[in-house]
C-alpha cells in the first residue's frame, strides 16, 4: 500500500490516509461534537496577542470582540489544543516515515528566496480569506462536507475551483 | 446516548481539551502521512501529475459523511445537534476565491501548513506565519468588510435540502461522484507527465 | 486498474446504497415516563381563553392553534389561524409530525379539557416540547366571549378591564355591534407549515 519516493520515504496510500481522516473527523463530530479546523487557532492566537499588547483596542475592534476580550480566553480554546496536537502527531509521522528534514521545497526553477516570498503571500491571502469565509479548507469546506452543510460545499468549489484557475497563473513557481 | 459524548455529559467537559490534542495528532498524522506535507504534491492537483488532495479529502468527506448517518441512524449521534456553520453566501464565496488564490500562491492550506511545518518544510513555516499576518489584515479592516461579512445570510443550510433529497440519497450520489473522480484522476495521471519532486 | 480499488469502490457503494435503502425511523423520541409523570402534575400547561384571545388578537407569530374537534364543528365555527387536526388522527400517530416546530407554542383546543388533555399526554409522550391546552375549550371561550356573563360582585378595576377586553374581543370576532349569538366570521384555514429538523448551532468557533 505505500509508494517509494524519490527521497526514499514513503506515504501512505492516499485512500488509506482519506479514510484515516475521514475516521478522525468522524471521532471530533462523535466525541466533542464539531469538526476539525485550522484557521480558527491562529485566530485564537492572534486576538490573544493582540489581547495583551492592545486589551483596549480588542474590546473596541468589531471583530476581535466576538471571541476576544473581557472574560473570554482565546487561548483556551478546543481549536488551539487540536493543532497543538495535529504539530505533534504530523512531528510522530515524519519520525515514522523518516521525513524530518529543514529544507524549502520548491519547482527547480525558482529560487529559495522566491519560494518563501511566496509561501508567506499565500499565508496571508489565505488567513485574510479564511476569516471572511469563516473557516478554511478543513474547517469550512472538509468538516462542513462531513455534516452535508450547504456552506461547507459553497467554499469547497470556491477554493478549489480559483486555485485550479491561479495555478496556472502561478504555474512556474511549481512546475 | 444521544449526541456528542462531551455534550452529553458522560464525560467532565474538562476532558474536551485532551481529546482536542488527541484528535489533533490524528489529525495530523493522517495529513502529514498521506504527503500533505509537501507543497508540490498538494499542488499536483492543479496540473494533473498528482490527485492526492482529492483522493484524501474526498473519501475523508464520504467517510464521515456516511459514518455521521450510520451514527445517527444507531442513534449514537444525533445529525441535528451537529455544528452547522452558518451560511452567508457572500462572504463564502468571495472567501473562497481569495483562499483559491492564496492556495496556488502559497501551495498549502492552513492544516497542511502546520503539517509541513512540524516535519521541517520552511516553506510551511512561512505560510503558517503569513496566515497570522493575514488573520491580523482582516481583524483590523473588519470595518470595511463587515457589509460582505454579514450580507447574503441563509441560515444554516443543509446541501441536500437544495435537491430537495433525503441526506442519505445525497450521500449516495456523493460516493458515486467521489468514485467517478477517483477513477478519473488516476487516469489523467496517467497521462500527464510525471513531475519530479 | 487495479483490482482492489474496484473491490474497494465496490464496498463503498453498497455501504452507502445500505443508508438510502435502510428503513426510516420516527425521529420523534419518547419522554422518560418519570419525566411524563412529572409533566402531568404540573398545572403550567394550561393557558385561560382570555391569554389564547390576547395572543390571537396581537397576532403572536409563536402561536400555533390546534383545534380538535371533529371536523364538521370546525367548519361551523373555529377560532382564526387554528388548524384543524381531530383527535382520531392524532391517535392514528400520522400527524404527529405536525407538532415538529419548536418555536411555536402549540395550544390545544377542544370542547371542553377531556380531549384537550388526552391530545396533550399524546404529544408530550413523544416529547414535543411547547404543548399548552387552552383551558376549558371552547365552550368556556363562548361563555366568556359571545355570551358575556357580568362580573359578580362590585367590580375592581382589574375585573373592569378584563370585561372591556372581553367585550373588544367579542367586538373583534363577531363584527362590530353585532349581537347575535351565533357568529359568522369567516374561517381563516391555513395550511401548516411542517419544519423537519431545523439543524440549530451548538458550538461557534468557525474554523
């Protein structure tokens, strides 16, 4: 079931992983009731730190009041804990399969420098987009699918249908 | 039972935090062991010389979805406690696109970003970082966006009520296409030349 | 192709064909019978004709009026907005899910309590939630509204304004000065609405 890389590590077969998700998720809804996400943690982190340089300003901010501010404690949030776990458990894996390794991965083509220009780009164009979508690819598209939310599969086309289109604008810094 | 575990009672809500780690890891794991650690697989997608992300995040979605009904149909979960998000049509779309390009810039999405990160792709590091730029962006022009935050508000609608078919047909129809396209994407990977990464 | 993924397609295609093709079950739940008894007991569920009358004059859109009565009595007369669901199909268990709307409260009307209240244990059995009977039904309706019956007494302002009201709301649905005892307002039927499910959010947090 596992393919050799050209590295000679190995990844799962990929239905063996979606269904290994798809069991983790099914657990989340199960256990606590919600989905897994992602974006909503660096939410969570960033109205914290913003919470303590700035308390006045989160209690002002139309946004970060929601979730922010007064008694409400970012930080302890369900969202925080499960990616604290998800660095951990993508940490066990590259030790499973042997895959740790600092390196910047990036099309032959480009350099490093470009590569991470563009990855903290698309990190912020991403994280603006998460919050006006409310949730990103596993928040709001993957566990909105698993609950059959209409909203779920709105942002799920969205994505993937701009990324499909924007990868070919982008297409030499990957191929 | 009814519903989730932690709701119900069964279990001191003080535990919830323990599963979020828990979960977490598996989460993590799933993503990382499958390559969504790599940039240039996840991106595969888009040229046609890997179909990865649609394998996994298409029979993830089937699984839970089946096991969510199978659940409520053994009375172990109750489908209409589950959180729905809710649906603002705008900002869903309008979001999406802007997640659309940041994925073909960034080559990752938030989950896979961390997962890349933990394994030592510098790469995902910065797209991990410049998504707390991005979080920041937003909160701060909140004002100016705040008419397309909340415009287009649906409620919390179900995708099967769109047909006006029962969840269990919708699923049905979902397997069917997630199969159509599992057979398809390998096709076309056969046919697109291999990029090496 | 490989074999196996046919094998593996094959499986997920009968386990999903296994949800569409299982039999459906009644979604409604039973209420524990501690917590049936307990309900019995409380006397919170009756509504006075004169709280219904109020609610049906101000128009309150969490009102849902379920008449009882055989369906030759509603065609003569029924109070405006009220469904008419008889008894017999309650029993039958086919109309239950007419009761599915949780944000109504669902007042129960018959002639007089003893339907009202078998109609009641009915739905609060299969935990409907929001279930009131309108006490006394509408024989008291009648006697209170259409033939006005004097305070005894010396009157007290609170007695005064309920006579006044009385005397609107009689104004309200019999037509104005008109005195016969038999009203002919015409009966407004509407056609329920029937929510399933209306998935509701129990934990924010988005993403």
């Amino acid at each position: 079931m596992e393919k050799i890389n050209k590295d000679g590590t190995t990844y799962l077969n990929p239905y063996l992983g979606g269904v290994i998700l798809g069991t983790v998720l099914l657990l989340a809804f199960y256990i606590s009731g919600r989905g897994l996400g992602a974006s909503g943690a660096v939410k969570n982190t960033v109205a914290a730190t913003v919470n303590v340089i700035a308390p006045e300003h989160v209690a002002k901010s139309a946004y970060y009041s929601q979730f922010a501010g007064g008694d409400k404690n970012p930080m302890g949030n369900w969202l925080v804990y499960e990616v604290i776990g998800a660095l951990a458990g993508a940490f066990l894996s590259g030790l499973l399969f042997n895959r740790l390794k600092f390196k910047v991965e990036h099309s032959p083509k480009i350099t490093n420098r470009r590569r991470l220009v563009f990855a903290i780009l698309g990190g912020v164009v991403f994280g603006f987009g998460s919050q006006l979508a409310r949730g990103c690819t596993s928040g709001a598209a993957l566990s909105g699918m698993a609950v059959l939310s209409l909203g779920g599969y709105i942002t799920m086309i969205a994505i993937f249908g701009t990324a499909f289109i924007a990868a070919w604008v982008f297409r030499k810094n990957w191929i | 039972m009814i519903g989730s575990i932690i709701s119900s009672g069964i279990i001191s809500p003080s535990w919830d935090n323990v599963f979020a780690v828990v979960l977490g890891m598996g989460f993590g794991f799933a993503l990382e062991a499958s390559g969504f650690s790599s940039s240039r697989k996840i991106i595969g997608t888009f040229f046609g010389y890997d179909f990865v992300v649609v394998k996994v995040f298409f029979t993830a979605a089937i699984v839970a979805s089946m096991g969510l009904l199978y659940l409520n149909y053994m009375g172990l979960v109750d489908f209409s406690t589950l959180y729905i998000q809710p649906l603002f049509l705008a900002s869903a779309i309008v979001g999406g696109i802007i997640m659309g390009v940041g994925f073909s810039m960034g080559g990752f999405c938030p989950g896979t970003s961390i997962c890349a990160a933990a394994v030592g792709k510098l790469d995902g590091l910065a797209f991990f970082g410049g998504m707390f730029i991005g979080v920041y962006l937003f909160s701060e022009a909140f004002p100016w966006f705040e008419k397309l935050y909340y415009s287009g508000s649906q409620g919390s609608p179900m995708v099967n009520t769109v047909f006006g078919i029962s969840p269990e047909l919708f699923t049905f129809i979902l397997v069917l296409a997630a199969i159509g396209m599992f057979f398809g994407a390998s096709w076309v990977e056969k046919k697109v030349k291999k990029v090496e990464y | 192709m490989e074999r196996k993924y046919i094998y593996l397609a094959t499986l997920l295609i009968i386990l999903a064909l296994g949800l569409v093709i299982l039999p459906k079950k009644n979604d409604l739940k039973e209420m524990p019978p501690k917590v049936l008894l307990s309900a019995i007991a409380e006397k919170s569920r009756y509504l006075s004709v004169d709280q219904v009358t109020h609610r049906i004059i101000e128009n309150d859109p969490t009102l849902m009026l379920i008449d009882l009565r055989p369906a030759n009595q509603f065609k003569i007369f029924a109070l405006q907005g009220s469904i008419n669901l008889p008894v017999d199909s309650l029993l039958a268990g086919s109309t239950v899910e007419q009761f599915n709307q949780p944000v109504k409260d669902k007042v129960l009307i018959a002639n007089s309590d003893l339907v009202s209240e078998k109609a009641w244990l009915l739905c609060s059995r299969n935990a409907v939630p929001r279930v009131y009977i309108m006490k006394g039904g509408m024989n008291e309706w009648f006697t209170t509204f259409i033939t006005e019956k004097p305070v005894s007494g010396t009157p007290s302002s609170t007695d005064l304004d309920l006579l006044s009201f009385r005397k609107a709301a009689k104004q309200y649905f019999t037509g104005a000065g008109e005195t016969s005892s038999t009203p002919a307002t015409p009966v407004t039927k509407e056609s329920v609405q029937v929510v399933r499910k209306a998935p509701k959010a129990t934990s924010g947090g988005g993403c």
